[in-house]
C-alpha cells in the first residue's frame, strides 16, 4: 500500500486509530418469530416496538428509496423531471415508509470527490452510493473475510444480503456468516479491491428456521491496508450502530459522512441474547475513479441501449407503457386484464404488426411478470423489453421486424401491482426477502391455481382417457370457480386471458434464483416433495428452457457462485420443477393441462429487487435470452383444420403419434404444435368429422412446418344435420310396435 493511499486515512488517524474493547451491552430481546417463510410480524408492529425501545445509539439515516436512481431516462427524448432531496431522518433502525410526494421529491447526492478534507474533517454533506454487490455476487467470495467461523456453511462468503439457508441446513449452505465464538473482538470484512467511499452498511440476522440469531450493534472499521484500521467516530467515541430487533427486517444505518479505504468491517458489540453473532450484510460503496483497476474492468458490463433503466411505481409504470405506445402506434396495443384486490389494472401491452386482431396461422406468446410482487426484476425487463423493441422496429432491425410481423406478442409486466407498490415503498434493500411476495388477500398467485395434475393422474389410474376424459384441456373443478374458493382476483383474471387468448408459449419472470424451470411442478408420487415428474413433452420443455439458460450470460456458467443452496448451473440453468420442490397449483401446470399454451418459469436475478443502478448490467444479462425464448413459438408445426367446404374447424383435436397430450385449434381452425427437429406421425379429428392421418417433418431451423389437413363430415353426423334442419327427429320405436304400424298403415292404405 502506497504512502499516499495511507495519507487518505491519516485525518481519521487523528480521532483514533484502534477499536476500543467496550463493555458487552446486550439489546432488548425482541420477537423470536420464524421469518423464513414470511414475516410474521408485520413492519408497522415492527416500527412500533422501535419507537418503544431507545437505541443503542442515534445515527441520522436518509430513507429515500434505496433503489431509486435520479437519472431519468425515457426513451428517444422523452425528458422527465429531476428528483431533489432535502429530507434526512434521524432514526437509524427505522424502514418506515417514506412519504409517496416527498419520495418523488427526493434526489441523490452522490459525489465523486473524497468528502474528507485536507484538514482531516468531515464534510457536512450527508451521501449515498449504491450496493457494491454482497447480494447480487457483484463482490466474490474471495473478498468476503471474517474474524473466524462456526462452520464452513457459516462462512463469511455466506453472510450476504437476503441469502437463504436450505430447508435442511447443513455444512455448505447455511444463512449468514456466524462467528465463531461470541464476544467483542469478531468482526466481518470485505475487500472492495480498490478505493471506495463508503457510506453505508444494511444488515440483517441469520435465515434459519431453528435458529435466532442477530446482531444488535456494531462498529464499522475502514483500513487501506488490512492491517491498520481506524474506527468511525462522533467526535471522540467510537460510533455504535443500532442494528436488528430481529432476523429477517432489514435495517440501513448511513454514516454521517462518506470515508475512503479499500477495506471495511463490521465489528458486532451485542446480539439478540439468546443467540449468537451471526449477520448477512450489504455495504454501499462508489468505486474511485481507477482505470488501471483489474477487477472493475473484468466485471464491468456497459449496454449501449437507450432506455429507461429505473423502478417504477404503478403510475410510472402506466406512464411508461403509454410513452411506448405513442411512439409505437402502429405495432402497440395498451389493455387490462382485470383488476388487483386493490383495484388497480392489470396492464398489458400487445406488440404486433395488426395490434387487436388475431391473424389466421399467427402464433401468440406472452411474458408475465411481478406474481410475486417483490420480485421485480423481471417487471423491470418487461418494461426495457417493449422500449427495445419499440425502438428497434423504428430502426429498421429486422430480427425484430420478423418477431413483430410473424408474432403476437403480449407483455403484462405485473400481475401483482398490490405487492408491488409494498416492496417499492420500502425500497430495493430495505423490502427483505418477502415483503410483497403475496396479494393484499395474502394469496400466492403464481401457485393459487385449480391442481388439475390430480384429477388428469386419477383419470389416467382409472383408464377413463381417452374413452371419459381427454388428455388435454382438463376442465376446471366446480368448487375452484365458486365465489367462496380461496382465488385471488389476479388469479381469476390469468385464467379468463389464457382461456380467451390462444397462446401457444409462455414464460413468467421470477427472481431469487438463476434457472430455468419447466413442469411438472407437482410430484406425481403423494407425500414426496422432490421427483423427477416429466410431462409428456419433456424433450420439448427441456429445449425450451435451454433455449433461454444458455443465452442468458450468467446461468450455464459453471464458475459462477450459487445464489443460495442450488447448484443449477450443472444442470446447464435448467431444472424439472416438481424435482426442485413440489408446488400443486402451479401456473406452468395449469397453462399446460388446461390450454395449449407450454408455460416455463424463468428466474432472472439471485437478488429478487436489486438496485436500479444494477438494471443496465440485467438487462444485458437477459435481453438475448428473452428475444430467444420468444423466437421458439415458431418451432414445431402449425396449420389449418379445414372441412371440405374449406371452412376452419374450432376445436379440431391434432394429436402427436406417441406423445400423450394433444392440443386443440382456435376458434379460426388454425393450431400450432411446438415439437423438437424429427418427423412425426399428426392426426387431426373433430366431433361429427372423419379423422386425418399424414407426416409432418420438422427442421432445424426457426419456422414452423406446415401441416394443414381437411377432414369431411361421418355419414351419422350428416344425417343428424340434415334431421335438425328440417326440425325432423329420427324414430326410435321397439321393433314389434314398428311392426305393428306398419300392418295398420297397409290395411288403411294411409
């Protein structure tokens, strides 16, 4: 380390240069609730017992949206206003919500100079800089160090922002960094690899569902040389954050002026008593200008799109989707599927050379976003994704020219707008691993759908198929559509757009995970929560999630680190559903069993609501990945059911010769069948027609082949029709009285 970076550190050097041993003062305990699967507490009794409690110690705190980016972007001139901001709060625990105008009203302060002056004070000026990355494995593993261990699955490479711990926990993946043994002198550092100006540390407890397990205070060290530390102080004394009153809650604590090293720790001085130190953390930091910095050149990821890369709440959101279709008139299509429990629409927007229309042997796919309210990635990327190719059409670009021409394509980016606005409010560090995931009824909408994998398995074990009972658009059980089932309003409204739509394939962005998900979700043996449940088109779903991994930069690379206890990369970035864990009700099975849509589940981002200075680095990671996904609706075959007048047959059953799922053709007689490259024995059937047979030879390259058939009427049916018309019945009478009518009609000569 060079003089002159040492020098950087010489005024805190003043104040002084080593941790102070203080004596062990222990927080209040707080609730000892399990936060794993939700928060069982709600954050307004959360902030309640704050106000009750005195802190450790008042450290003023910005409560600005931490995912909030002041560079507005809208696309091709579109200009917004900038946000200002002149409101800090002095209470360091609290996430309560901000107020909605003065958080339109705020802007960030970051700056690029060092805010410690020559002469060795602090500047007035409070700032902000974003996550560096603990979550979203921007920082390795190799930069995470801690004082010692409990255990390897306790490492420090495991004390990161919203990490999740395994159902079973065991020695690799566990949920926070624990020390090792619990007293003052432990401490959890990392590496920033260059100068950063720090500015502030979130911390969270331990992800466990057996333990309890958080920090209550802490220290924050800074060292440009790992070997000589300076502790942040007010005036004389050592700062002390106050930190969590449980596990799951985030809490931010801003210093009260940036400060400048390359390395940072923090040193717990009491925890939850009947617990240990154990923490997940999240540092922000802005990088110093360095150009000859080896790591930020290797990870640095630039996109060169022009787009509006920043969260939006509901309104933005319906801003943005209307600045698209002004400039898109002619491809673009704004409308609402329905309403939220709260009343607002569920927005699409339909991108297509005749917005509004279905076009005779046009395939129609969807992307859907945001079930999950919190996870908001791929909310996000919906949003970058109809700017893109808005733009790109305007320009000429003729891969989406085709896409645009060939295909319907519908993006509804939040089915959860209720769950949403929660997770918004709070902010992308503050809004925890579950805060929003569910309905204002406390429904999960992805999995809240008629388990239809029961009653197509029930019928198959009976031998009811095809004789009673098809294998394919399995009806929707009575008491699942009664006003009193437990459906969330989103969830009804899905299902009346898919029953109306005739989509051929799907894909709904998650987060949480890097993966590719395709079903069966449901395990098809009772009681057993992970099995391999393939549909009868796995080698179909298996390509189709392929398709999607291995274009996406990050999801087949074999050295990147796991996001929580899953290592999907060996799996190329995809993985049977019902193998990962067992959900009945699933939207991917549901679109499966009940239309003839094939619904994947793509999980875009470890971190379910990253930061928006993370978006442009996200967008690059997924933009070829969506595009390619998209362009796999024109892979199999596709074709008109005709009579031989030459009129389309609704509702023509085509089936697939060794494949045990058939699907069905549109109200116009055309159908599309996703197959894998082969030749494939294809029949065509209709109630009260004679069935088709013939081959149909699929190719390599994009483009679906065409398979039309035209099938005639039975000679039953047409005799039946012709009765109808001339409102005639055929005569059923038992063969003695027949006779009998017979001899009385030749004696009368009637």
């Amino acid at each position: 380390m060079t003089r002159q970076r040492l020098s950087l550190l010489t005024p805190l050097a003043l104040l002084g240069l080593l941790v102070g041993l203080a004596d062990l003062s222990y927080g209040s305990p707080g609730e000892d609730e399990d936060y794993y699967m939700q928060e069982l507490l709600t954050r307004e009794q959360y902030n309640q017992v704050q106000m009750l409690e005195k802190p450790v110690a008042s450290i003023p705190d910005r409560h600005e949206h931490p995912g909030h980016n002041p560079s507005k972007k809208v696309p091709k001139g579109k200009a917004d206003s900038s946000r200002q901001t002149d409101k800090t709060t002095a209470d360091a625990k609290s996430v309560k919500t901000p107020n909605k105008k003065a958080e339109k009203n705020k802007k960030s302060t970051l700056k690029t100079p060092n805010s410690i002056s020559e002469a060795g004070q602090y500047n007035p000026t409070k700032e902000e800089c974003p996550p560096m990355g603990l979550e979203t494995l921007k920082i390795d593993d190799f930069q995470l160090h801690a004082s010692t261990t409990k255990r390897y699955g306790l490492g420090a490479h495991r004390g990161r922002l919203n990490i999740q711990a395994g159902l079973y926990e065991d020695d690799l993946y566990d949920g926070a960094w624990c020390a090792g043994r619990d007293d003052p002198l432990q401490w959890f550092e990392v590496d920033a690899r260059r100068l950063t100006k720090f500015t502030g540390v979130i911390t969270q407890g331990r992800s466990s569902l057996w333990s309890s397990d958080w920090v209550t205070s802490y220290k924050v060290m800074v060292s440009n040389d790992s070997h000589t530390w300076i502790t942040l102080k007010n005036g004389s004394r050592d700062l002390i954050f106050s930190a969590n009153r449980e596990k799951e809650i985030p809490v931010r604590n801003i210093f009260p002026a940036p400060v400048v090293a390359r390395y940072i720790r923090v040193n717990p001085r009491s925890w939850f008593h009947s617990g240990s130190i154990c923490m997940r953390v999240e540092i922000l930091g802005c990088p110093m200008p360095d150009p000859n910095n080896y790591y930020h050149r290797r990870n640095e990821v630039i996109t060169t799109d022009d787009l509006d890369f920043r969260h939006h709440s509901y309104k933005e959101m319906r801003q943005l989707m209307k600045v698209v279709n002004e400039m898109c008139p002619n491809i673009t299509r704004i409308y609402n599927i329905g309403k939220s429990h709260s009343g607002l629409k569920l927005y699409a927007i339909e991108i297509s050379d005749n917005p509004g229309e279905h076009e005779v042997g046009e395939p129609e796919f969807r992307y859907t976003a945001g079930s999950h309210g919190n996870e908001v990635l791929g909310r996000e990327l919906l949003l970058l994704l109809m700017q893109f190719m808005c733009l790109e059409y305007l320009s000429g670009n003729q891969r989406i020219r085709h896409l645009v021409e060939e295909t319907r394509i519908h993006l509804l980016p939040s089915v959860n707008p209720d769950g949403y606005e929660k997770a918004f409010e709070v902010g992308s560090e503050l809004s925890g691993w579950s805060l929003g995931r569910w309905s204002n009824d406390g429904i999960d909408i992805h999995h809240n759908f008629a388990d239809l994998n029961t009653i197509l398995w029930e019928a198959e074990a009976k031998k009811w198929i095809p004789r009673k009972m098809f294998n394919h658009h399995v009806p929707i059980p009575e008491w699942y559509q009664s006003r009193n089932a437990s459906v969330a309003v989103e969830t009804r409204a899905l299902i009346a757009w898919m029953e109306k739509m005739p989509f051929v394939l799907g894909g709904n962005l998650q987060g949480g995970e890097l993966v590719v998900t395709f079903p069966y979700d449901k395990t098809r043996s009772q009681g057993v929560s992970r099995e391999q449940t393939p549909t009868p088109d796995d080698h179909v779903f298996r390509w189709l999630a392929f398709s999607y991994a291995s274009t996406h930069r990050l999801m087949t690379d074999a050295n990147r680190r796991v996001c929580h206890t899953e290592d999907f990369a060996k799996e190329d970035g995809t993985v049977n559903g019902a193998s990962w864990h067992t959900a009945a009700g699933s939207m991917n099975d549901f679109s499966y069993l009940h239309t003839n849509c094939f619904e994947l589940s793509m999980y875009v981002g470890c971190d379910k609501f990253p930061h928006e200075s993370e978006l442009p680095e996200e967008w690059e990671n997924n933009r070829e990945s969506l595009l390619v996904f998209m362009e796999q609706v024109h892979r199999g075959i596709k074709g008109v059911v005709r009579d031989l007048q030459g009129r389309g047959i609704a509702n023509a059953i085509v089936s697939v010769e060794g494949i045990g799922h058939d699907v069905r053709t549109a109200a116009d007689g055309d159908y599309w069948r996703l197959l894998n490259p082969g030749e494939y024995r294809v029949t065509a059937r209709a109630e009260g027609y004679s069935l088709s047979s013939r081959k149909c030879e699929v190719g390599y390259e994009i483009g679906a082949t065409r398979c039309d058939f035209i099938i005639g009427r039975t000679n039953l049916s047409r005799i039946k029709e012709i009765m109808e018309k001339f409102n005639k019945q055929p005569i059923r009478l038992p063969v003695r009285q027949l006779q009998a009518r017979r001899t009385r009609e030749r004696r009368t000569g009637t």
